[in-house]
C-alpha cells in the first residue's frame, strides 16, 4: 500500500514503515492525513515476515494490530531489519512490565493513537533531529510542546472548517461535531424505537407465553448470560428453551442502553486477560447486530472474529451502523442458527468437506508435503447442476481428497439439509490464506488456466503481495489431446508443489484426475476463473455484496451473456434438485 506524501510546514519528508492490519493502517493514514505532518508511507506490511528489504525508513510505526501482537521480540527483528531512526509503537494499552520491555527496544513513543495524533509533529522531529546529528529531545507525549498541540487544533479546526463549507454554504451552521453528536441521537432514538416496537409487540405477548408455560410446567421463563460488556461483565436476561426466540430480550437491553442495535459481537464473558486489540473491541458497546455475526452468517467471516471485530470499530458510525443493519437482515434467513459438529455435508449424493477455511489450508499444507496427489475441488450451485447430469463428473467429484463448498447456494442447501456449514470456501477468497501458507513454508504455486497472459498477470500481482514463489504459468487454451503431455512436462519441471488449474468446471476436474498420477505437485486444485480476478481482468463483486449473499447477481451484471442462464435459471434448479432429494433421495440420478 503506497499513499502520497502530506506536505508540512518545513517540507521534509518522513519515510515511514507501517507494519499493522490493512484496515487499521487505513484509519491511520486517513487520521495523519488530518495533521501537519509530511509522513510518506513506503511500505506497510502485516506482519514481520513480510518486512520490505533493503528499505532504510526514518519512522517505523508499529501498531497493535500486528499479527501475532506486540512483543519486544518482534520489535527487536523489525528493528534489526530496517534500522529505522525511530520506532513509534501505537497501542491501546499494555501492562507496566509489558511497557518496560517493549520501551527496552529504543522506542520514541509509546503510547496510543490518539496520543500520537496529538503530537505527531514534535514526535516525527525528534527522528529529523536524529537523521541531521542535532541533538534528540525527549519525545514523549508529556514532553511534547504546547504550540505543536494548539497548531494541531488549528489546524484539525480548519480541515473541519473546510469539510462544513459546503453546509455553510446552504445556510447551516453544522460543524462536524455536531454532526457526530446529532448521529449519535439519532442511533440512540431509533435504537429507542425499535426497542419499544419490538419489546410491545413481540416480545411482550412471548413473555406472557412463557409465563403461562412457567405456571404450568415450572420451566423457568429466562436464563442469565454474562456478556462483556462496554469492558465490564454484564448480565442480560436470554428467553429459556424458546429455540430461535431466545434472543428476543436483547430488544428491551435497547432501552435500558445496555447493548446497542449494532455494535461489536456480543460474547460471554470470560476473565481472562485480553490483548490491547481485544481491549480495545472490548470498550465498543456490543450490539445486537454485528460486523461479525453478518460476515459468519454468510460463512465469509475467514479471517477470525477479533480481525473482523477490528475491521468494524475502525468503520464505525451512524451510515456504516445502518448500513450494516441493512446487510444483516438476509443473514437472518440463512444464518448460523448452531454450529453442526458434522465434518460433511451430503448433497446430492456427494460428500462436501464442512471445515472452516483454517482447517482446509491445514489440510493442504500437510497434502502438500505428502506422497501422493491430493485433489481439491469447489463446488458451486452451477458445478451441481452439471453433475447432475454428468456422470463422469459426479465420479471425478466422488473420488476427489476434499470438495469444498461455494457459494451461498451451498450454504443455503445445507441450512435445508439441517448440517449448516462452517464456512464459505471458494477459490477466491483461499488464495490469499493459500499464498501466506505457502510463502511461509517455502512450497511453489504452478498456475494454469486462462487466457494468455491471464494466469502470468495474477501471478506477478500475487507474488508481489504475498511473497509467494511462483514456479510458472501456461494458457489454458491448449488440445486437451495433443498437448497435454507438453504441458505436463513444463508443470513437473517447474518443481512445483501445488497446481491451480483454472480452465473452468468440469473441465479442469477432469483434466486433474485423467493425468493426476503423472504430476508431480503434491496438491491439484481446480479453481475456476480465480486467474481472471487475480489478474485484475474481472472485478471481484464488493464485499457487501457478499455479505448479503449477492456475489452471483454481480456476475450477471459483468458478463450478462454468459453468466445469465448459470444463474438465474441455475440457481432455483439447484434448489429445486436439493429439495428434491431432500424430500425424495430415491429419485436423484446421475445420468
Ligand atoms: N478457460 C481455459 N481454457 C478453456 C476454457 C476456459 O483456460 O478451454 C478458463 C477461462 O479463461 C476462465 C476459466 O477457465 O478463466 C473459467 O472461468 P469460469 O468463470 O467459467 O469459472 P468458474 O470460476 O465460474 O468455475
């Protein structure tokens, strides 16, 4: 990620390394971008591992979002690595003995963002100080001069000024703080109102249900659970034995303000220590809908609940909150509702591995270094309608190590067949846990498929981003009978350990299979048109759309002509196949 630099007063240029999680690096550079201060960010990374070399910052930034989370070590072997002039470590709070050791390093400024933001001007000095051989100042934030914080304030107040000169310019005498207290109001009146509407006429005439049923039977009408709440343990009152009503009671914690409408997950308590990152999502008022719960009801929640609780604090407000309230209401039909301990999901006669997208690369990175090929294929609602009429292809999928599920179809079939799934596993969204699995342990990618120049395109921009060592790539279009072996050689003489073979189902399933035990990578996956994304050749549809379990509709819009009949006739013929086997298994065939 490169930003341009922000100009300062005296126009020097800080080259700064950033090494946090991407959205969070996002929020920090839209907050510097508020400032004075000439920062240019020349690389920022995630994690240590993927440190740029031979880059010679003046500032290394180190956040709280680090993966893994700070420690002296990792700021020890960043340091060593880059030998930047100051390191600025932004956390949300770390313990005194945690303080003392990370300090230990050499830090120039400990402390949290807002902090920082504060007096990043007097901080980034000390470093120009340093680069010039004058003496260095103390740089602590109590150090830090006056006038830094009034310049600061000015000039905050006056990007503020500007962003309102359009209201002003209507008449309004809004500023932006105004704004944000008039947001919060709002959230607040109609958090109010759907509390009263919901707990009126819903949850009232429940509770007299289950009241009448505790006179009757002596079952209990609520049970306690203690959430972590605003960062304190608080106990909210759950419907007992009400199956998908049991949350019902949560609408009236509207009104007394406990939880919010949306907010972060809300999650037992539990007292044991917390990393400054969950610290931090810990002081966000929980709500009843949540970043988290929309991305695990659409099964794309892959990068784990504290990376996506993360991503929503930093996105918080009245547009992203409603937004998010929006984007929740088609999860309720095809959410969670319980987790199945069922390892597989039978459709249509097939077994559909149910893991979590951790498992699967955990799979794939011992498959890789095993002694046989393992084939690992996805299978979407499209792949299943031509199954079921492709008896070759049901085989080839029958005698597949792993078929995975994409897409919300899949996810919606399983909701019917009562084995909900884990997570949404397709190709796309593999790639980068792929690449990041595979660069940390060494293991190559051979890429086939595509058009020409398709799978070199999307290896380049994945080798650039993820450090993964890419063995080759060919087209996909050659004579499936004639050039096959020619291919096959440049795929075995590449050394590679893992093939992604992209020439679209079930055309590549068959391929893999027909020449499996003359290839020599480890791990064969077939994977659609993911080289077309990667490559920058077909835009990925936005991830609220996925969310909302739309991606399919994005297709259509992209390539109206060929994605139509795959979808819109597809996708209730795939329904139609699930319920009937569902209710009439005798009947399916595989012809
Ligand atoms: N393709 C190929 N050789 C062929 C036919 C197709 O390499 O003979 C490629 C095509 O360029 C595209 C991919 O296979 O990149 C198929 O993409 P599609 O969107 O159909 O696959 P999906 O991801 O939907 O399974």
């Amino acid at each position: 990620m490169k930003t341009k630099a922000i100009g300062s007063p005296g126009g020097l240029t800080h080259r700064c390394v950033v090494l946090g999680q991407n959205f969070a690096i996002r929020e920090l550079l839209h907050v510097l971008g508020f400032t004075f201060t000439s920062i240019d960010v020349v690389e920022a990374v995630g994690d240590i591992d993927h440190l740029p070399e031979a880059v010679r910052p003046d500032v290394l930034l180190v956040t709280d979002s680090i993966a893994g989370g700070l420690s002296r070590l990792k700021l020890e072997t960043a340091k060593a690595k880059l030998m930047p002039r100051a390191i600025i470590c932004l956390t949300n709070g770390v313990d005194a003995q945690t303080e003392v050791t990370l300090r230990a390093v050499g830090l120039s400024f400990l402390g949290t963002a807002e902090t920082f933001f504060s007096h990043a001007d007097s901080v980034l000095k000390c470093s120009v100080r340093r680069r010039t051989g004058s003496p260095t100042p103390p740089c602590d934030a109590q150090n830090a001069p006056t006038d830094a914080r009034s310049h600061l304030a000015q000039s905050v107040q006056g990007r503020l000024h500007k962003s309102t000169r359009s209201f002003q310019r209507m008449g309004f005498r809004l500023i932006p703080q105004t704004v944000a207290v008039l947001a919060v109001v709002l959230m607040r009146l109609i958090e109010l109102a759907v509390g009263l509407v919901v707990s009126a006429l819903v949850l009232l005439p429940v509770y007299l249900v289950l009241l009448v049923r505790y006179l009757v039977a002596g079952i209990p009408v609520f049970f306690p659970r203690t959430i972590v709440g605003h960062g304190n343990p608080v106990t909210i009152r759950a419907f007992n034995r009400c199956g998908p009503l049991q949350n019902l009671p949560l609408f009236a914690e509207l009104i007394t303000g406990r939880l919010a409408l949306v907010g972060t997950a809300i999650a037992d308590w539990d007292a044991r220590p917390v990393t400054p990152m969950q610290g931090y999502i810990r002081r966000i008022k929980p709500g009843i809908f949540s970043l988290w719960q929309v991305r695990r009801a659409s099964r794309i929640a892959h990068e784990g609940r504290e990376i996506v609780e993360w991503e929503y604090v930093f996105k918080k407000g009245l547009v992203y909150d409603l937004l998010l309230l929006l984007r929740g209401i088609p999860g309720l039909v095809y959410g969670a509702g319980g987790q199945s301990p069922s390892p597989v999901l039978r459709l249509l006669d097939l077994d559909i591995a149910n893991l979590t997208m951790a498992d699967a690369i955990q799979r794939i990175k011992q498959a890789a270094c095993g002694d046989r090929p393992c084939s690992v294929f996805f299978v979407n609602p499209d792949c299943l309608n031509k199954m079921a009429t492709d008896r070759d292809y049901f085989h080839i999928l029958q005698q597949a190590d792993y078929v995975l599920p994409d897409g919300i179809g899949l996810t919606l079939a399983g909701k019917l067949l009562q084995t909900p799934l884990k997570e949404n596993i397709n190709g796309t969204d593999m790639m980068p846990f792929l690449c990041k699995m595979a660069a940390s342990r060494g293991y190559s990618l051979f890429m086939l498929g595509g058009r020409s120049g398709v799978a070199a395109q999307a290896a380049r921009r994945l080798s650039e981003r993820y450090q993964v060592s890419i063995a080759g790539t060919a087209h996909g279009y050659f004579d499936r009978f004639k050039e096959s072996q020619q291919v096959i050689d440049q795929i075995n003489r590449s050394g590679a350990d893992i093939l992604l073979v992209g020439l679209g189902a079930p055309e590549q399933e068959k391929w893999i299979m027909r020449h499996r035990h003359r290839l020599a990578p480890r791990v064969l996956m077939g994977v659609g048109g993911l080289f077309d994304f990667y490559s920058g050749n077909i835009k990925r549809a936005p991830v609220w759309m996925r969310e909302i379990g739309l991606e399919w509709v994005y297709r259509i819009l992209q390539e109206p002509g060929r994605m139509w009949r795959r979808y819109v006739l597809g996708n209730p013929l795939f329904l139609y196949r699930v319920a009937r086997w569902r209710f009439f298994p005798i009947r399916n065939q595989h012809e």
